[in-house]
C-alpha cells in the first residue's frame, strides 16, 4: 500500500516538475549579491527587472535570486534607503541560463542621481553552461542577411543543411528531422515526419539555441540535438520596425523578383499587460539556379502556330479514311533572363504573444503563431533536380507543395511563497 502510494506521488511530482524544466528553455534566472563599498553585505535591499513585476530582496549574506526573466536585453537595478540607486543597462539574459549580477551600493545621506552601468550584451560563455550549446541572439540574426531561421541555424557548428528545397537540416550527422524543437519551451514537432514545419520570422526571435551534446535526460525526443528557439515579448516602451526589400528594379538577369516585408511592433497595453507582434511576407518569380540554367535557352507553347489537316482511318466505315485537324503549337524564347518558368514561391509568418505580470513576479502568457509556405516545383529541374527530366510541355506534370502551421499556447507561473532563500511556484 505504501509502494503505490509513493509511485502515485512520484508520478504527480514528475507531471509538476516536466513543465517547470521546459519553461526554463525560455526564461533566465539572475542571481548575485548586493555589498556596500566596504564589502559587506546589505541586507533587505530591493532587486528588480525595470519595467517588469519580477524581483526579489537579499538575505543576510546580500544573496538574492531571480527566477522566470524572459530572454533578451533587460535593465536590472537594486537600491536601498540610505544608498544609492544602481542600474545595469541593457543586459544580457539567455535562455536557460544563470546571470550573476552583483551590485556594490554607495552610501549617500542626501539624494543624489542614480548609478547606471551598461551591461554585458554578448557574453562569451555563460558561467553555467555544462553541454555543447551555440546562442544565436536576435540581434545578430537582424545584422545577418538572412530570410529564415533555418539559414541562421545552418551557420552554426556541427549543423548542415541536407536539402535546400525540402528545408532540411542534420546536427550531427543525424537525419533530418531527429532533432527536437522547441518553440517558448513548447515541443513542436510533426509526429508523422518527426520535423518541425512551423516557420518563425526572423523579427520575432529573441534567441535561438542549437544544442549539440551533453543535454539532459528531460529532452527524451530529441536524438541528434536540440534546436530551442524563443520568442520576443511586449517591453516597457512601444517600439516597431518596419522594413521592404525587392530585386524587381535590377535587370531581370539578376533577379529572381523577389520582395519581402518585415513588421514588428511591442509594448505595454494597460499596466502590467504587455503585447508583441510580427509579420513577415515574401515571394519570389523564380527560384534561383546556377549559371548553366542562367545560359540555357528555354522556350515555351505560344498558342497555336497552324492547324495541319491528316487523313486517319475511318472508324464507321472499314477502307474508307476521314479527314481529322492537328493543331501544332508555337513556341517561343522564355525572355526572362536567369529564372525558371513555373517555379513562383511565397510565404508568410505571423506571431503574436501577450503577457500579463501580477503579484511578485507571477505572469500569464498567451501567444499564437502561423506560418505558410507554398511552392511549385520548376517543370525544368523536375523532381529529381536533374536536367532531363522535364515536364515543361506536360502542365498536367505540373507540381508543388503547401504547408500551414498553426500553434497556440497558453502559459501560467504562480508564485506561492518567495523569499530571499527560497521559492515555490507552479508553472503550467
């Protein structure tokens, strides 16, 4: 009777802790100590996330700890009555990671302006990191000239792409698709191919973490790596980008008519509600090719040229023969410099995330993500990719392919009891 009491306990605390491991693939957590210039320790003084409800007070060692801070760039500070406030700008915070923050306060007996000290935005190695793990932040993918997550992911050591058209990749000499991917710490995955099929845009990623050894048993999907990919949130101030770019006004030699939009935009809504949102749109006439297609003359059907007028044997009368019209087609040159005929693509991402913040550091997240990718396979390369096998003069031969992802989630972190050693929460 005792044995299955505790499996039954042991199961229920396994179902709490799971999604408290994932939720940790998202959010960051913030530890140090407060001291004064003498290098004691201050006890009771306040650490907070500026702009946010996430914070905490030191013990009588000047030890704090911030659990649950979403990724990205955020400005930290600690004050004290009778010292002087001190702000960390803009630092760093990495997903699944421990930033060791420490304050030294000035004593001050009457007002005086505030400290404020630019943070770490790149740090080189996180103090914590024990596995094989490369952190791509969102700035530097906004600075790489890439259209896709999956072209940033591709940079990274021991990732390769195994096929351009079919948006393939391999960690480790895996195949594709042994990966897991998380999205916010939510696994996402078709369990039909075992690949991810949702597209984010890339001005909407915060992080995005390539996981090549040493994780965790708690990753029990994931064979080859893991790919942790986390999303932007609302800040403190509304702020937007928008961004256009197209080829169509270079000579149709060079271009492919490709064009795409990007829009993002963030903020506070009323008090502690927060939103953010992003898009993106893009298409392209052709798809690109190397030189040898570029040189090849292609032509194609140009209504019809003539009308050619064959005697065929009677099918009423035996011996006698009828008279039956054959149209011959035109053809003509496929004036469009590099790109192929019937090989137009688009596609389209959106992103939505609304975060609400109450009491000391608990929040509620909802977010909603889509994403659409069509294209038409090119009758010139056929599906082998090869020369030869051609369908350009078949349109019944004429093929392509459409995926749409939608995902929604919906996130709860409540804190039951936080103190300067301690903290208990549920997170589901």
């Amino acid at each position: 009777m005792h044995t299955a009491v505790l499996r039954r306990s042991c199961a229920v605390l396994a179902l709490l802790l799971a999604p408290v491991a994932l939720r940790a693939q998202e959010t960051g957590k913030i530890e140090g100590r407060v001291l004064d210039q003498g290098g004691q320790p201050i006890v009771g003084a306040q650490v907070v996330v500026v702009g946010t409800r996430f914070g905490n007070i030191t013990n009588p060692q000047g030890y704090y700890f911030i659990n649950n801070v979403p990724a990205g760039l955020q400005d930290i500070q600690s004050q004290f009555i009778g010292y002087q406030t001190v702000t960390v700008r803009q630092q760093r915070i990495l997903a699944g990671q421990t930033l060791t923050q420490n304050f030294t306060l000035a004593q001050a007996a009457v007002a005086v302006q505030a400290i404020e000290v630019v943070g770490e935005r790149a740090p080189l190695v996180p103090r914590d990191q024990v596995g094989s793990k490369n952190i791509v932040t969102g700035e530097t993918v906004q600075q790489l000239p890439a259209d896709n997550v999956r072209r940033v992911l591709v940079l990274q050591p021991g990732v390769v792409e195994t096929n351009r058209r079919s948006s393939g990749i391999s960690i480790r000499g895996g195949r594709s698709g042994e990966e897991a991917v998380f999205v916010d710490g939510v696994l996402v995955r078709n369990f039909g191919t075992g690949a991810s099929n949702l597209t984010i845009g890339t001005n909407a990623l915060s992080e995005a973490d390539v996981l090549t050894g040493g994780f965790s048993a708690q990753f029990g999907d994931a064979q080859s790596g893991i790919i942790n990919l986390v999303t932007r949130s609302g800040g403190s101030r509304w702020s937007g980008a928008f961004s256009a770019q197209t080829d169509e006004m270079m000579p149709k030699e060079y271009s492919l008519g490709l064009s795409r939009g990007e829009l993002s935009i963030g903020g506070p809504i009323i008090g502690s509600l927060k939103f953010f949102g992003a898009a993106t749109a893009q298409g392209q006439r052709s798809i690109n090719v190397g030189k040898l297609y570029r040189d090849l003359p292609i032509y194609v059907t140009s209504g019809i040229d003539t009308t050619v007028s064959l005697p065929v044997a009677s099918a009423t009368v035996p011996g006698e023969t009828d008279i039956r019209e054959v149209q011959i087609h035109g053809y003509k040159l496929y004036d469009e410099g590099g790109r192929l005929p019937f090989s137009n693509a688009d596609q389209f991402t959106l992103d939505g995330k609304l975060n609400y913040t109450y009491g000391s550091g608990s929040q509620i997240v909802f977010a909603a993500k889509g994403s659409r990718n069509q294209a038409r396979q090119s009758p010139i390369l056929g599906s082998s990719n090869l020369p030869g096998n051609s369908t350009l003069y078949d349109p019944l031969g004429y093929s392509g392919a459409r995926t749409k992802t939608q995902l929604f989630m919906l996130g709860l972190t409540h804190n039951f009891v936080r103190s300067a050693e301690s903290e208990l929460s549920l997170d589901l």
